[in-house]
C-alpha cells in the first residue's frame, strides 16, 4: 500500500470528511470487483482504496496519522507507541528521544512493556468488523445462500438462517482482522430487510391482505393466495366480508429453531373498477326488500 492515503483517494490534506466520504464513493464505484472480474490489478486498487478509507474516515485514527502516529496501514509507528505508554513513568523509566534518531533494537522495547518476555509472547485477539447487509424479505424469512463483496475486494459465502429478522446481526467466525499470534476477530454482519410489497411480518406469522370480488365474497369460492413458500389454494366461506381474517396453519415463516407461524389472510372486498348498469338495477332492488344496516353497532357504542 501507498504511504499516502490521501492521494490514493486523491484528495488533499485539508479535505472535510464529506469530501473524503464523496471521493471514495466515485473511486469504489469504479474499481468495485464485480463490476472488473477477473481484473486483479483492479482488484487490488480496491483493497488499497478501502484501506485509505478506513483510515481516513476515522477523525481520530486520521488525526494520528497526521501526527506521525500511525503509518498509511494504521499500524503504530514504533517510536510514538513507545512515547504514549511511557509519558506517565517516573522520570528516570522516560525514553528520551533523538528526534531523527530510530530505535537500535525494537525486540528490547517489547521485552519491556511486556514484563521481560519479549515480543514473541504477545498475543491479541483481532478485531471484530463491523458490516451492514440488505437482504430481499423472502430471503430473510426462508434462508438463503448469498456471496458478499467486503470492502477490502474479498469475498465470503454467507448463510442467511430461516427467520432472520430486521436488525439481527449474522456472525461470521474468524472474518475479521487478523490477530497478534491469536485468532481473528469475527465479522459482524447487521441485516436490513427490505420490506415486500405483499408480505408483513409479525413475530413468525406473516400478513397479507387479499383482494376478494364482490361475488366470490357473497358465494364463497376456492381461490389462490400467495405465501412466502408459494401458492396455495383457500376457501372463502359465503358472506365474507371485507375485514375478514382466515388462518393458514403453519404457512408462516419457519425459524431453524421452534415451530412456524401462521399466515393471516384479511380479505379486501374490492368492485369492479368499471360499474355497469345490470349491477347497479340488481342493486337497487334487492336494496328494496333485504335493506341492513351495518354500522348500528357502532352507533350503540358512541
């Protein structure tokens, strides 16, 4: 990697943190490996691209870099690492420092700040990364198999469970930073579902209104009626009404672990976009002779 992170997003020094934000976003969007397959080259201005970001992005990690702290990978520099966990010692244990000068031997300064053991023992677990994934509502309630693209131009296969909800959080064991002679972190993957244009869900069960014609509400029919694991057949018993909620067992979403939910079925009396004539004299006279009132109920509360 570049030494310099600010021109591998090719901004200056004094850039806000927008217009770092907005420079990494035009370079990504040129360099992301599924839109360059196979282009290795690319592949790797990706991860360079990725790594300036992270760096950059971070006011603090980015404030320590200015001063020399951290080199372009975020690793400490030696002589600053050393410098901050002896400033508060006793006068006589403060390194005193030559300013061009380099440390002769950086083995003594870990034998040192880790009780004489030196840098060979040291070990820390890597850190975890943190991720935000959009999922497809179908996807989070039935499982699924999805290949993700992270930042840094690798690629992982992830498992979606049956049942991952919104805001859930998938934990891909040792997919994070390496660690110091210990394991990795792990990659922490937060889910956004998007919603469906048919489908609600409420803890297992799953909502749907299902729009019924005037007809088959007053007759009763079999009909179709989709769910999240596909078509199925339903009767309408005669004299449903719009607000009516029928229950298909078991046609909810089925978690990895417990029973499945339901599905609710509201139906929704809908007539015909066009009225005609014939419909409207049919009406009126049965309006004649079979008149009801359907809000008395409500009067009686009020």
């Amino acid at each position: 990697m570049t030494d310099d992170p600010y021109k591998v997003l090719g901004v200056a020094r004094t850039a806000t943190q927008n217009e770092i934000r907005k420079a990494y976003r035009k370079r990504a969007k040129e360099l992301h490996p599924d839109l360059n397959p196979g282009d290795q080259q690319v592949e790797t201005q990706f991860k360079e691209l990725s790594a300036a970001y992270r760096l950059l992005n971070d006011p603090e990690q980015r404030a320590r870099f200015d001063r020399g702290e951290i080199d372009a990978s975020g690793a400490e520099r030696p002589d600053q690492r050393f410098y901050r966990h002896y400033a508060d010692a006793d006068q006589a244990g403060r390194y005193t420092s030559t300013g061009s000068r380099e440390f002769e031997d950086i083995s003594d300064i870990f034998s040192d700040l880790f009780g004489g053991q030196g840098r060979g023992n040291f070990r820390a677990r890597g850190q975890d990364l943190h991720y935000q994934l959009e999922v497809e509502f179908l996807d989070a309630a039935n499982g699924a198999r999805r290949r993700i693209t992270l930042p840094d131009g690798k690629t992982l296969e992830l498992a979606i469970p049956a049942g991952t909800r919104d805001g859930s959080t998938l934990r891909l064991k040792g997919k994070g930073a390496p660690g110091i002679g210990a394991e990795s972190g792990d990659a922490l993957i937060a889910v956004n579902v998007r919603p469906h244009p048919t489908f609600s869900r409420n803890g297992n069960d799953i909502d749907v209104e299902l729009p019924v014609t005037l007809y088959e509400a007053v007759l009763g029919a079999k009909i179709e009626v989709p769910t999240i694991s596909g078509r199925v057949a339903m009767t309408v018993p005669k004299g449903s009404s719009s607000g009516d909620v029928l229950r298909l067992k078991a046609k909810g979403v089925k978690p990895e672990n417990g029973p499945p939910g339901d599905q609710h079925v509201r139906l929704k009396v809908v007539l015909p976009e066009k009225m005609d004539s014939a419909l409207e004299s049919f009406m009126e006279t049965w309006r004649r002779t079979h008149a009801y009132d359907p809000r008395e109920a409500m009067r009686r509360t009020l």
